[in-house]
C-alpha cells in the first residue's frame, strides 16, 4: 500500500483516475457483453491466460522491489532498481503491466480489451520512457545498456 499522507495527491488526479476506471470498466462490460465469447479460439485464450499471469507476476515482483528500494533510501539518493525484469529495462512494472493488458486482450478477444491494451501500451511506455529518462540524470551508475520499457528493443 501506498504510504504518503494524504493530500499528496492532488485531487484532478484522484478524479481524472476514478473517471478513467470508470469508463474503462464500462467499456470492457460492454465489450463483454455485446461479443458472443463462445466463438473465441481457444488457443488465443490460453495463450492470453498465460501472458496475463506472467505480466501480472512482473507487474507485482517489479513494485514489490520498488518498495524495497524506497525503504533502503537514505535522504534523497535513489538506488538502482536491479531485480527480475530490471535487469533489462528501467520501467519493469510498466512492461509486467503491459504484458498483462495484451494477455487481457489476446484472453478476451473483444475490441474494448484490445482498445485498453494498445492504450495501455502507448501511455505506460511514454511514462516508462520518462521514468528511464529519470533514472538516467538521477542515477550516476544506472545502467546505460538498459531499455526503458522493451527488453532489448532500445526503447
């Protein structure tokens, strides 16, 4: 769980976020709903199930090194993510993220989650591009060879 007081956040955040969620999960309702999910071939399925659990693994193992990095933080140094899928980019949670909402979309085969996926696509790898921007002009000994969000793709 997130630890900063409260107020931290400004609230068109907290807004804009809450209306995003609520849109998104009308829109993959819909999706759902108005798709005949029977027709859907079944080895796609598996192999979104599986993407899905895998990117939800990275997703997870990336914050929870994060929040480890935070809690070995003395003042305002930053330390060097290192763990899992770090190892090759600099926004692993973001990738985890991505892989999932792909797997979601290859599971569902609807247009709302195939929507959401190139969505979450391109602004999680704008805000990991950033992040590895970041890490970059804060870390004096961040690894240069790393990707931002894309093991091994240069972005």
């Amino acid at each position: 769980l997130n630890k900063k007081a409260a107020g931290d956040t400004p609230i068109e955040t907290c807004l804009s976020a809450f209306t995003f969620c609520c849109f998104n999960g009308w829109l993959q309702s819909r999706s759902i709903i108005e798709n005949d999910l029977q027709t859907r071939d079944a080895y796609t399925c598996g192999l979104g199930l599986i993407l899905f659990l895998v990117g939800m693994y990275i997703n997870i193992s990336a914050d929870s090194h994060l929040r480890e990095l935070a809690a070995e933080r003395v003042g305002n140094a930053y330390l060097t993510p290192y763990k899992g899928m770090f190892k090759y980019v600099s926004a692993a949670n973001y990738f985890g993220e991505i892989v999932e909402w792909f797997g979601f979309a290859l599971l569902l085969q609807t247009p709302g989650s195939a929507w959401f996926s190139l969505f979450s696509t391109l602004f999680l790898g704008q805000r990991g591009y950033q992040t590895h921007k970041y890490y970059l002009a804060k870390i004096d000994d961040y690894p240069r060879t790393r990707s931002s969000v894309f093991p091994f793709s240069g972005f």
